[in-house]
C-alpha cells in the first residue's frame, strides 16, 4: 500500500465541494434528539454547550488540515502504514474500518426506529433497514464522486427545513433561558461531550482528502461546513428550550419532531409524517460517506476489491439489523460507540500529529548531526 494516493484526475472534486460533504456528514438522526440529550445534561444552558462544542470541532479540524499537510496526498490508511508500520498501522487501520461501519449501522438503525415510531409502526426493521442498505450500495458503487454529488443535493434539497423552524419561534418562552449560565462548568462540559456524537463526520476528511483538487482550501471550506452545522444545532437546541417546558422536553424523545407537529399547511394534516420521510434524504449520504470510508479502507489497507467488500459489508450490515431490537439495547450501544468516536476523531489526531511532528524532527536532528 502506498502512503500517498495519486487518484485519477477524473475522480478528484473542487474543495468548495468539502463544505457540503462534511456537512451533510455530520447532519443526521441524531439532530431530531440532540436538544433533549443536551437538556438533561446541561439543563437550559444547553445552547451554551452547542457553542463551545464549535470551538472543539474547530481545534480538531486545524489539527486534522496540519496532519494532512504533512503528506502530499495521504488519507488516514497511509499515515497509519507510515507511522506505525504495515501491521500494527493495518490493525489501526482496522479499528477504523469498524468503526466506520457501525456509524452507518446505527444511523440506519435509528432512523428505522425513528419510521417505526411515527409513521409505520408495523414495519419490520429489516424491510427498512434492507431498502436503505440497498440505495447506499448503488450510490457507494458510482464512487466518490457521485457521494459528493448527492451530498451538494441533499443540502440543497434540505436547506428549507430550517425554515419550518420559525413556527415554533412564535410560541417561544424566553423565560425558559433565565437565569443564565447557572449550571456548573462539568454539566457545560457533560453537554459539549454529548454533542460530540452528533457532529461526528467531520473525520472523513481523512478519507476524502487525496481525492480534493485544490488542497490548500480545504481547511476554510471544512470550516465553513462545520459552522453551518454548530448553527443548525445551536437553532434546534435553542428553539426547544424556549418552546418546550422543563418537563416536557425531558420526556419528548425526538423534540424537532414534536415541534413539527403545530407546522400546518392547508390539505396536509401531519406535516411530521412529510418531515420523517424526507429525512431519509438528510441520513442517506450521511450513510453513504461512511460506508464507502470503510470499503475503501479494505481496499487500501487489504487490498480487497473496493466492489466486493461494498457487496460484503452490505449483508453484513442486513444481518446485523436482527440482532437489537430493544430501544434500551441500541441506547446502550449508541454511548459506547458515542465513548469510543470521541477518543477516535478529538483525541486520536491531535496524539497522530504529535507522533508526526516528532518523527519530523528527529529527521532533520539526524539529518544535521549526519
């Protein structure tokens, strides 16, 4: 495996396009339940945590740009190989491959649950679970290109939900927000780590990196598509506070829902069951990235054909959907991988560019004293 990738030029995409392929990335399930997450940790300065949260996701993305810009054109599986060696750099390679799988396996999990609760109760998981899997193969098969394609259509395609918003902004109480800031820093912090979970993606810039064209704009348009989404959260979480009472909104599971329910358009009765479905468009890249991540690692790492672990890990992915069906089993899964993505994409990079930068400087050391 080589550390650097050299990609058909036919393949590579502008940088612009990062901002709307780490977006899309980040945006998924878990915005619809992000608010009451945060409320029970952080109570109603939870809007407080979502902004500090931005300033943790900016340092892990300068550190992440600062390791790329090391290399000429490696993605995570090349550094891997180059700091740590072809077998323990493939076995970390591995851990991330995993991992990358389980993230599209819970994004289609929980949207299942979330069709499953509002609009079709009686639907098998594995119905749904299987049409998902299905469109992810056949987007995954056109290749990178076509994944950044439909990430620019779902933000646009999506762009307007935002809007449904200002229905609740109306019946906003702005008492619910006072006093403020009287929460201790380690209830802020408890916030600012369960918001980590939900804007998880920025990490495949690891991945997609050697396929952007003009490198030394990926850091701004990176940025600019992580502050959309700081802004997308810090909206839904704010409006929930000010909308919902204390006691409502620990107990309504999927508040951004809920919410949609007073949204009313004539000859439409419930505008939630539009809004469900149509998340689908919101989840599908999102499912899409991680999943052509973690094929492209078995090529790269394993040298399978990208073509046959895609087809490989799709009835993994089906057959792993008869094995939790309880609501308290996949809670329960969803924290320890939440635990493990935040030690993978905030910890892990800032200890690689440290290792990177010492290995640079014992060369230059040796390099003077030959």
């Amino acid at each position: 495996m080589k550390i650097n990738v050299d990609p058909p030029k036919n393949l590579m995409f502008n940088s612009f396009f990062v901002m709307f392929v780490i977006h899309v990335a980040q945006t998924g399930v878990g915005v619809a339940g992000l608010p009451r997450v945060l409320f029970l940790e952080a109570g109603h300065d939870a809007w407080i945590s979502v902004l500090f949260s931005g300033l943790l996701l900016a340092a892990a993305i300068t550190v992440m740009v600062l390791l790329l810009k090391n290399y000429d054109s490696a993605d995570l599986f090349g550094i891997h190989k180059d700091l740590f060696g072809k077998w323990i750099g493939g076995l970390f390679s591995f851990v991330y491959i995993s991992y990358m799988l389980t993230i599209a396996y819970l994004i289609i999990m929980h949207y299942t649950e979330m069709v499953q609760a509002w609009v079709f109760p009686q639907m098998p998981t594995w119905v749904l679970s299987g049409l998902l899997i299905f469109l992810t193969v056949y987007a995954v098969l056109g290749g990178i290109r076509v994944l950044v394609g439909v990430s620019f259509m779902t933000f646009v395609l999506a762009f307007w939900l935002l809007f449904v918003m200002y229905a609740p902004i109306k019946y906003m109480d702005f008492n619910h927000f006072f006093p403020v800031w009287n929460h201790s820093i380690k209830e802020l912090w408890m916030g600012v780590y369960k918001t980590s979970f939900s804007v998880i993606g920025f990490e495949l810039l690891l991945f997609v990196y050697p396929f952007v064209k003009d490198k030394n704009k990926v850091f701004k348009y990176t940025l600019f598509g992580t502050a959309y989404t700081i802004f997308l959260y810090f909206v839904v979480t704010f409006v929930s506070i000010g909308f919902f009472s204390e006691m409502t909104l620990e107990k309504t599971i999927w508040p951004v829902l809920s919410m949609f329910k007073i949204v009313r358009i004539p000859n439409l009765e419930r505008f939630e069951f539009i809004a469900v479905s149509y998340w689908m468009f919101v989840i599908l890249p999102n499912v899409c990235l991680y999943f052509w991540a973690a094929t492209r690692g078995m090529k790269r790492v394993f040298g399978l054909k990208q073509k046959k672990s895609i087809y490989l890990f799709a009835a993994l992915l089906w057959i792993s959907t008869f094995f939790i069906d309880q609501r308290i089993e996949m809670n329960t899964f969803t924290d320890k991988v939440g635990t493990a993505s935040f030690y993978l994409t905030f910890v892990y990079p800032f200890l690689l560019l440290a290792i990177v930068l010492t290995k640079k400087i014992f060369k230059k050391y040796k390099g003077a004293s030959a």
